[in-house]
C-alpha cells in the first residue's frame, strides 16, 4: 500500500514560469514513458532527459514521482470517452461506458495498477466516477448499496484488465499461445475424475477476451439489477428506471 501523502497534485496551483515546460507536457511525456516502460521504468531523471530538460526542473511543476503518476493517471482516464449514452437504459449505458474503460486500460497497460492504488480526484476521473455513479442512482441504487454496487463494477474491469494485459504480455504468439491453452485443456480432461466440475465447465481453450468480459459484465449487472427491487427509491425519491436487461 503507497504511504498516505500529505497534499495532492490537485490541491496546488500549476506555477507560472518556464513556458517551455509546464504539466501539460511533463504529463504527456510521463504517458509516452509509461507505455514503453511501464510504471517501474518511470524515474524524474528518465522523465527529464525525455523533456530535454534538468530533472531538478521538474520540482517546480511537480513535488514528486507520486504527483506525475497522479497526472498521468487522470490523463489516460481522460481518453475513456463519456458522449453518446444520454437516453440509454442505466445497463445499456454503463455496459458501454465500462467497455470503453476497457480499452483505454488495454491502451495503458499501466493504468488498471495505478487506479486501485491512489485517490482518483482528478477532474476526468471525477467526471466519469460521476457518470457511473449517477447512472446506477438513477436505476434505483443509493447509500451504500450504490457505493458496493460502484466498487463490484471497478474491481471487476480493472481486475479483468489487468489480467488480460499480464497473460498478453507473456503470450505475444497466437500460435504459441494457442497451443499452450489446448495442452491445459488436454491436462484438465485427463483429469476429470478427480475434478469433474472443472473438466466439465473451465474452457481452458477459450481465447475471445472480449465475449469473456462482457460475458463476466453481464452477470454483475444482473446481480446489481437483483438489488433494485430491495433497494429502496433514490434519495431524491425518483422511482428505478427497471431492473431488466437493457
């Protein structure tokens, strides 16, 4: 767990000086960086070379690593797009919205990591957090039962992301791969009578990443949409849109 900080990135002022750097630019090298070395080959002294500028430059835009994560961050959130779902039934909409969540997480395989382990107070993070929570409120979800049904949603995506980035990381031949998941298959098979359940469901050869999230997207919102009819109204009193499938 990252020690607690005792300020924020977004609690200070960018200062006005150096026009040929400021966090806009730091940021979008720190992304750059990020994708090609991921979060352990990000240093100030790497991030500077790669701005052609002082590393002790830095520190006047930022107070530290932990501030130019936190920029990156909410930079690659920002590429989650939130147009194009007014009007849809809560479930059609939030399965969009979290599919694009997906693919930016694909984009920065770095991203799902440094979600779960810092405060998201970003302004695009809080801005897409808004959309979320206001779509599952406006189904009928409120108080803790909506802050659960939030937090099962985004353990879910980050968690599915992150290990489809780690297995593609490690497989980048198709043929290899597949090959890999029919000897697993073959493993299981032989040994069905000691473990019929998994012989019998666990389809170890099953490659389609995107039919396997929305899949595992599907059975969470069913278990959200189960909860709408003991819920309770919001609490401005507007009644559920509906507990079926969008």
């Amino acid at each position: 767990m990252p020690r607690p900080r005792s300020s924020a990135i977004w609690f200070t002022d960018e200062p006005d000086r150096r026009p040929r750097l400021s966090r806009e630019r730091i940021t979008r090298a720190a992304v750059d960086l990020l994708d090609v070395e991921g979060v352990q080959g990000l240093s100030m002294r790497r991030l500077a070379a790669r701005l052609g500028a002082g590393t002790m430059s830095l520190y006047e835009y930022v107070s530290s690593r932990e501030d130019v994560l936190d920029l990156a961050t909410d930079a690659a959130i920002a590429e989650i797009e939130i147009d194009g779902i007014d009007g849809l039934p809560w479930r059609e909409a939030l399965s969009r919205q979290l599919r694009r969540s997906r693919q930016v997480m694909l984009r920065h395989p770095w991203l799902p990591a440094l979600m779960a382990t810092r405060p998201l107070l970003g302004p695009h993070a809080l801005a897409r957090s808004e959309l979320v929570y206001a779509l599952l409120h406006r189904a009928g979800l409120a108080g803790p039962r909506l802050v659960a049904a939030v937090g099962a949603l985004t353990y879910y995506v980050q968690g599915f992301t992150a290990m489809e980035n780690a297995w593609r990381g490690q497989q980048p031949d198709p043929a290899a791969e597949a090959e890999l998941r029919r000897q697993a298959q073959q493993y299981l098979d032989r040994r069905g009578e000691a473990h019929p359940t998994l012989a019998q469901h666990a389809d170890l050869g099953r490659d389609d990443f995107d039919a396997s999230f929305q899949l595992g997207l599907d059975v969470v919102l069913d278990g959200i949409a189960a909860q709408l009819g003991t819920a309770g109204p919001p609490a401005d009193g507007s009644g559920a849109e509906g507990s079926g499938r969008s």
